[in-house]
C-alpha cells in the first residue's frame, strides 16, 4: 500500500499477524490515512470471519428509563417524577413482543434499562423469566455490566449468584453497553454513580468463567482522550485473553443532543467513527465481531463500515429508544429486507444470527 | 481477471483505463482500493487542497414543458406549488442576501418555462450581473441552452454568445443524466439527446465558456451505460479541455414518477463513493470532482474526500430540486461548517471562486 515510515512498520506487522502495541495504537489514532486504515482493517476483517456479515431481527426492550446513575452523557435517564418517565409492568413487556412477534423471523431480545432506584433485582429477574417463558423461541440478550453491577449492589448477592439465576431465569447472553471508556478518570466525571471500570470488567469476567458470552463496546467522542481509547482496546483485549468470552465488540460514538453535555462538545465525525472502526478491529485482534451499529452511525455509514473492518449491522430492533431520545437522525427499526440490500450492496453475504450478537 | 490486471496496472503507472477495465474495476467491487487509487489521483493534482465556494443557488421557475419521469421538482402551471420569479421579484431577492460582497458564485438553473421566452431569462442574468457584479454567474444546463435555441430561433452559438454577453461566465453541468439515448427516452424524453448535450458542451467551450459535467446514476441505467456515459465526457475533455468539475448526482426516487413505476430505492452510500472513485479514475483529465453535500449529505460528502473528491460545492443557501425529491440534507450551510468538515479530515479548506482561483 502507500504508507511510509511509522505506518509502513505498523502495516508489516498487521500482514504479519503480529499483535499492535499500545504505540502503534497511538499512532494510528494521530494518522489520518483513512482509506489505508480501512483497507488495512479490511485484510483483518477477511482473514478472521470472511465475507459474512451479521444481522439479526430483534426487538429492543427498555423497561425503565428512570434512573439512579444519570450519567451526563445519556438522555435517556430520568427522574421518576419527570416528564416522559416510564416503567413497564410485566404486561406491557409482553404486548411489545408480542407486537415484534408478528415478525415471523423475530429471533431476539435486547433487553437494556435504566437503574430504577425503587425496583428490586426480583423485579428485574421476574421480566427475565416471563418472557422466556412466554417467548422460549427468542435469544434474550440482557443487561450490560452496569446493570448487573447495580443489581448487586441493591440484593447484597454477589455478581456470581446474580449472573447464575439470570441464567437460569433464561438469560443467555450479556449487552456490551455499559463500558463507555474504562478510565476511572473519565467515569469519575461523566458517571460517577456506576459500576467502576473494574467492576465492569470483573462482570464480564464472571459472566465468561459461568459460560455467559457478553458483548464490549466503547462509548467514544466526549471528554476521553485518544490514549483512553487506544487504553480502553487494550483493557478488553487483554480479558478476552484472559477468558474469551466476547463475541462482539460495538463502537458508540457519543450523540450530545439532550444530554447534559450537549453545549460543550460536538457530534464526532463520520471520519472519526470509520477510524475508530477500523483502529478497533486491528487492535482488537483476538475478538471474532466488529459491529457497526447502525442506530448510531446512520444506516449509509454503517454500510461503508463494513470495508473499514466490521461484519455485523446489528438488527432490525423494532422501536429503538435510548439514542432517538439523544437526537439520533436514522430509522427507529429496519425491515430485514432493507438490512439484506445494504449488506449485498456492499458485496457481502448477509447471515441472520439467532439475536445474540 | 486479465482486465482486472490490466486496470490495476494501469492505475499504478498512471495509464489511462479502457472500458473494459473500468467495467471490471467496478465488478471487482474493491471499494477501499479504488478509494486509496482515486485519493492518490486527487492528492497529486491538488495536494491537501479541498475547495468550497461562497454561492447561492437560484431557481427562476419550477413550470415545465419537459415533465420529465426522474424529476419531482418541476410542476404544471396551474399546480399550487408553481412559481415563476418575475424580474422584479428577482431583484428582490438579490437585494436581499446577506452578506453580498461574500458571495463568489451565483448558480442559476430552472425548468423550461412553456411561455418564458429567451429574453426573460438573458435579462435575469443581466440583473444578477447589475446587482451583484463581483460574482461568477455558473448559469443553465445544456438542456436549458437547447431550449432557448429552440424558443428564440437561434442556433446554439447565437444563444451562448447572448448569454455570455449579458453575464454568464461558465454553463451549469446538470441535465447529461446518463448520455444514452435509451435512457434518455425512458428518464427524460423530452429534453435534448445525449449528441445534443455534447454539442451545446463543445460549442460554449469554443467560445471559452468553461462548464461543469454530471452523471445521475441509480436509476434504470446499466453500469456498461454508465461506463460509457464517463468516456463520453473523457472524450470531450480530450477535445476541449473546457470541463471544471465532475459531478455525480445519486438519482432521489422520492415523488418520481420514474421512481414509482420502475419502483427504485435511493442506492446506498455505497454505490455513491464506489462510483466516485471509479469516475476519478476514468476521468484522468478532469481536474476537480465535487462531492455533492446536498446529494450525498454531509457525513458521506466528508467520507468522500478519502474518494477521490476535491471539492465540497458550496453554502447553497436554499436548495430547492433535489429537496423536491426527498434529499434529507439541509438546505444550506455556513462557511465555518465546511471549514470544519474538512480540516477534521487533515485537509486544508481553500475558498475558491467559480474557476477554482483561491480566494
């Protein structure tokens, strides 16, 4: 290709295979070689999963969005006596899926909420096992670290024992939401009432030893400095090391509309988001997926991410809520043919999972 | 493969692509290559210049006799959404923009109004040039030129040389769509043929009238058409020299009546930088190539600067034709925005003027 110097050795050592440092991590994060940096994240992409690319019909259920952590860069989360909260009963949950369910393909459940500061970890739990039981045919995927910390926290059980009767309720596999940037510098500032880095970390890391896969993500464009990402890659790389227990790993770029840092930082670039994309799935070499998450991204970027290293769209989702309340500008829900025509289009074999990527 | 080998080879050494190989190229779908190949075309020619312009777009009527399938902007006369601009609502507006002395370029097309007759639109180019003298005047398709030769008589020399005179100093670049009669006879059957709108292109270029050239891809064409549509133009090129900037505008199915009765969706974004870069490449002897904003919307206009583009057109003001048809952008954008999106790039942004002088 057409690099030199730095980029040229660091180009080497991906055609070599060879592990990128945290240096290399740095550089190619200062670089703005884009089409090299997708091209280079291309090669990776075809050599660890092929020409498939990952799509799922699924259904998103947000059972709360009030709120005890309100982190500063959500705008999702609120107070239970403020405008547009809500929480589901049971019955509510229900006839959302059902209503997803009209969708003959409907194979998954993304169940993801805020930390309501009255409802016990039963309450959560009770969703998991109705729906199940309700539903035996969907993949329920649920709950990011933060979540399971805060379940915890609120029981006195350990993460272990929750992990084990979530799964137990029907629980197969964990949301990689939650992780934002793992610097406790960075969380002390922007959502200091949540599960601190290692605590999200050690969810994971439980949820693996008890057979639970789990996503990762990383929630990027606010205060977090360039090394913070590159620190944050080499946080995950290292569990998955360890233990190997991500599928997945998403990146978020962060959307300050209605967030409380709306006035101080600007939306991130489709420029930084494909490097980002592609800086992820070089650094993150032992992880089999890179979703490009089509809510976040909007769909057409989402599609030119599948040549920057991703082989996952993510899914249909039904009625997303989290990011439209912060300003996202793409579709609440696809249909399953829209996702396919994307993926073709970009020459790639589309391949619906069972919901759990 | 062995064309596939030859356009690469090609590339490298900086030879020109046949159509065969840009058929392949194109089949071959690579599109980071063609992107890293298209980019390195642009940065020999332009460096880590990117280049916008200062401009208003203008629109004297939506009333058309063409009707054509691909369009949702013109209307019928008695429609409630026609408008015509009169010349005194024209002086209006132009009295009225803000900032006037900013201002580089004023871009001027419009449907074929049934009863304007020529001198209507020579005297809206006469008050522009009156009233903002400082600006370039990128006015009229080579659709809208053979229209006038039609209603005033006069053959195609006649009728730029009028328009030169009253103002116009370069020809607008839209209304090639796809140079094929074919298509032209399903997407636009009215409008001049594909021989005529080379004509008007290398008559005004004679007279040292620069213009613009287009492709509106994504609609009932064939890649092979799209193919030859690029050589056409290279051809020309070759001839005159007098082409600027390469366009190309993703057909908007949105309230088409072509759009309804073949059932076309927009192609994704995709298809929009793999074209680029493909074009970029087949059109070795055009300087410029616009990323669009209003078509591409401006996160893919920005991406498109890794394809091959040199050039983010302009503020715009209020962009009316491609809106009609459901374009999701905004209707105009500042200066600080475009600066922004380029140098988040690690280009370097230069206003230009309608030539591509710095400012």
């Amino acid at each position: 290709m057409f690099v030199r110097g730095e980029l040229e050795k660091i180009e080497v050592k991906v055609l070599s295979g060879k592990r990128l440092s945290r240096e290399d991590g740095e550089k190619l994060f200062s670089c703005n070689e884009l089409s090299w940096l997708g091209a280079l994240a291309d090669y990776v992409r075809k050599k660890i999963c092929g020409d498939r690319v990952y799509y799922n019909v699924n259904c998103h259920v947000n059972l709360t969005n009030i709120c005890r952590a309100r982190c500063k860069f959500c705008a999702f989360g609120r107070d239970g006596d403020s405008k547009g909260s809500y929480a589901m009963t049971i019955d509510d949950a229900i006839k959302l899926v059902n209503e997803a369910s009209r969708d003959p393909h409907l194979s998954g459940l993304h169940i993801v909420s805020g930390l309501h500061p009255t409802w016990t970890f039963e309450k959560y739990l009770a969703f998991v096992e109705i729906l199940h039981r309700k539903f035996p045919a969907l993949h329920i995927k649920g709950f990011t670290g933060v979540e399971i910390q805060h379940f915890a926290d609120i029981s006195g059980l350990s993460v272990e024992e929750i992990l084990r009767k979530l799964k137990a309720a029907g629980l197969e596999t964990i949301a990689g939401g939650g992780a934002e940037i793992l610097s406790d510098r960075v969380r002390n500032l922007l959502c200091p009432k949540k599960a601190t880095a290692d605590q999200w970390l050690n969810v994971a890391r439980t949820a693996h030893k008890l057979g639970i896969k789990t996503n990762a993500s990383m929630l990027y464009g606010h205060i977090e400095t360039l090394p913070e990402r590159v620190e944050h890659l080499i946080r995950l790389r290292e569990l998955q090391d360890e233990t190997g227990g991500f599928q997945t790993f998403i990146c978020f770029p962060f959307l300050p509309k209605n967030t409380a840092l709306e006035k101080e930082i600007k939306q991130t670039s489709m420029w930084d988001d494909l490097k980002t994309i592609a800086i992820s799935r070089l650094m993150l070499d032992n992880f089999q997926n890179i979703k490009a998450y089509w809510v976040m991204l909007t769909v057409p970027v989402a599609q030119v991410a599948l040549s920057f290293g991703a082989n996952d769209i993510d899914g249909t989702i039904h009625r997303e809520n989290i990011l439209h309340d912060a300003g996202a500008t793409s579709p609440r829900a696809l249909t399953e043919d829209q996702i396919i025509k994307i993926i073709r289009e970009a020459g790639r074999v589309p391949f619906a999972t069972g919901g759990n990527t | 493969m062995k064309t596939l080998d030859s356009a690469k080879e090609k590339i490298s050494a900086g030879g020109r692509l046949n159509f065969s190989e840009a058929l392949a190229l194109y089949e071959d779908n690579d599109i980071l290559y063609l992107a890293e190949s298209a980019r390195r075309v642009k940065e020999s020619r332009s460096g880590k210049k990117i280049f916008y312009t200062v401009n208003r777009h203008i629109n004297l009527t939506n009333v058309c006799s063409a009707n054509c399938p691909l369009c949702a902007y013109q209307c019928r006369s008695g429609d409630n959404r026609a408008f015509t601009l009169e010349l005194a609502d024209l002086e209006n507006l132009l009295s009225h923009f803000p900032f006037p002395f900013s201002l580089s370029e004023i871009h001027i097309v419009s449907s074929l109004h049934p009863d304007k007759n020529f001198s209507y639109y020579v005297d809206a180019v006469k008050l522009v040039k009156k009233i903002l003298p400082h600006v370039g005047i990128n006015a009229f398709t080579p659709v809208e030129v053979a229209n006038f030769a039609k209603i005033s008589g006069k053959n195609i020399s006649e009728v730029l040389r009028e328009l030169i005179g009253a103002g116009v100093t370069s020809l607008a670049g839209g209304g090639a769509e796809i140079l094929s009669d074919r298509v032209r006879e399903i997407i636009c059957p009215k409008k001049c043929s594909a021989a005529e709108w080379l004509e008007v292109m290398r008559t005004a270029h004679r007279l040292g009238l620069k213009s613009n050239a287009s492709m509106m891809y994504g609609h009932i064409e064939t890649i092979e058409e799209r193919v030859e549509h690029l050589i056409k133009l290279r051809d020309l090129q070759d001839e005159t020299g007098g082409f600027m900037a390469m366009m190309l505008f993703p057909f908007h199915p949105e309230n088409t009546v072509l759009g309804q009765k073949f059932n076309l969706r927009r192609v994704g974004s995709w298809e929009d930088l793999k074209m680029l870069a493909l074009s970029r490449l087949v059109l070795d002897n055009f300087a410029h190539f616009k990323a669009f904003w209003i078509m591409l919307t401006l996160p893919i206009a920005q991406l498109a600067l890794s394809f091959g583009a040199d050039d983010l057109d302009g503020t715009i003001g209020e962009e009316k034709i491609i809106h009609a048809a459901g374009a999701k952008s905004s209707t105009g954008i500042t200066r600080q925005t475009l600066e922004k999106i380029i140098s988040e790039c690690g280009y370097q942004p230069v206003e230009r003027d309608s030539f591509y002088n710095e400012i």
